[in-house]
C-alpha cells in the first residue's frame, strides 16, 4: 500500500494497523466523522468479509486489527470510502480551516484529488501469535487510558473493550 514501509504480506492473517490523517489533524473530535469509519468497518464486515478484531479512534488516527481474504484491498477501500465521507462532511459544515490543511497537504503528485485527508500507507503488522494479538489489543485498548482521556478502557467510546467485557459496543466486531 503507497509508500509504507509496511506492507500486508499475508491479506489472510490478522494485522495490527494505524492510519494516521495528515499533518495529524484533529478531525476524529466530530462524533459524525468517527460514525462514517464505523460505518464503513460494519459495511466491510458484512458485505466484504472483513474481520474486526479490535480497534480504537483517537482524534488524529486510529488503530486495529482486521483480517480478511484481500486485507490490503480492504484497507485501501476504507481510506479511500472514508476520506471522501468526511471530506463532504467538512465541506457541508464549512469546515474552513481543516479544508485548507487537507489541501495544503496534498502530495503534489497526488493530481486527482484536492485534498489529501490520510497519511500516504498503512503501518501493518503481522500478528504472529496469540500472545501478540493480547498484546496489540491491549495496546489498542489502553491507548485513551495513556493519554489520559479515560480512567478505563471500556469508557472510551470509540473503542472496543467493551466488545470483550460482553457489552454491547457501538459496532460489532469479530472477538478474538
């Protein structure tokens, strides 16, 4: 995927992503913005195959693991699906200012598009094992908690602990 380091190297096993939005932008502080990347997961989910292990949504990136037949596909799916939902969604609340970071951002070679809403790739990593997949959900899942948002990981709200706890989480995912 574009220019990471990283690459899926197996689309059928299960991989620890994040994706970043460029120049880091607070754009995820929008309840509207994070609905259009759970959507776009339950839509995967169902119609595409994609399984949702895990993720988080923090204001400037977020993280998961997924797994799927064509992972990669996926994922660029969703970049591209969700940059052009939200994208809309700031144009129609004249959202200004993030407008014209996204433009400034753009790569120039990018000559497609006006902006640019994620960083270019996908940092991907393999999970190797059972003891590294609880190790990258618990990282997911403790990430509000470290930056001090919450006092507990189930209290974030974008996130998917308490998917593991057996409540009900804003989306279904696909527990480990």
């Amino acid at each position: 995927m574009g220019r990471s380091g990283y690459t899926i190297t197996e689309p059928q096993q299960a991989h620890f992503m994040t994706c970043t939005v460029v120049e880091w932008l607070p754009v995820f502080t929008r309840p509207e913005t994070v609905q259009i990347l759970l959507d776009c997961w339950q839509f995967q989910r169902q119609q595409v195959g994609l399984k949702l292990y895990g993720y988080v949504v923090l204001e400037n990136h977020l993280h998961f693991i997924a797994q799927s037949a064509a992972l990669d596909k996926c994922v660029a799916s969703f970049k591209a699906f969700t940059a052009r939902r939200i994208i809309d969604n700031l144009q129609a609340k004249q959202a200004e200012r993030l407008l014209q970071r996204l433009r400034f951002a753009k790569c120039a070679h990018k000559r497609d598009r006006e902006f640019q809403f994620w960083q270019e790739g996908v940092h991907a990593e393999l999970i190797l094992s059972e003891a590294m997949m609880r190790e990258k959900l618990d990282y997911i899942h403790a990430n509000p908690v470290k930056r001090g948002y919450v006092s507990l990981p189930e209290l974030w709200r974008y996130s998917s602990p308490s998917n593991y706890l057996g409540q009900d989480g804003l989306i279904e995912i696909d527990v480990w």
